[in-house]
C-alpha cells in the first residue's frame, strides 16, 4: 500500500537553500553600485540605478512548478 505522507525525504536542493536570500543580495547589490556610481562622480547614473533598484524590489514574480 502506498503511503499517503508526501514529506519530502531527501535534502534541499541548493536553489531553494539560495531563494530567500536573493532579495537581500540584489539590494546590497544595488546599493554597492549606486555608492559607487555616487563617489565617482556619475550622479546622473547613481540615479538611474537607484530608481530601477526601488522599481525591482516592488516586483514580486511566483513560479508554480506543476508536476
């Protein structure tokens, strides 16, 4: 007879160990760049990164894998 619980037996694979961390490499990511587009003189550009950067953190994309 089958077994009815769907627990998942094995490990995790390394995508969803790395998921919840990618919002908060993406900001850090964007802000090295806008600090250093900043202190080398690029105001315009430092600019343009910051706004795309705050455009990007309000996205939010859900993929449903269907098996």
């Amino acid at each position: 007879m089958t077994p009815l619980d769907r627990t998942r037996t094995g490990t995790e694979s390394s995508a969803a160990r790395f998921y919840p961390w990618l919002p908060v490499l993406t900001t850090l990511a964007t802000l090295a760049t806008v600090l250093v587009l900043a202190l080398t003189g690029n105001g315009t550009a430092a600019a343009t990164v910051a706004a795309v950067g705050a455009t990007a953190g309000g996205l939010q994309i859900t993929v449903h894998i269907r098996r």
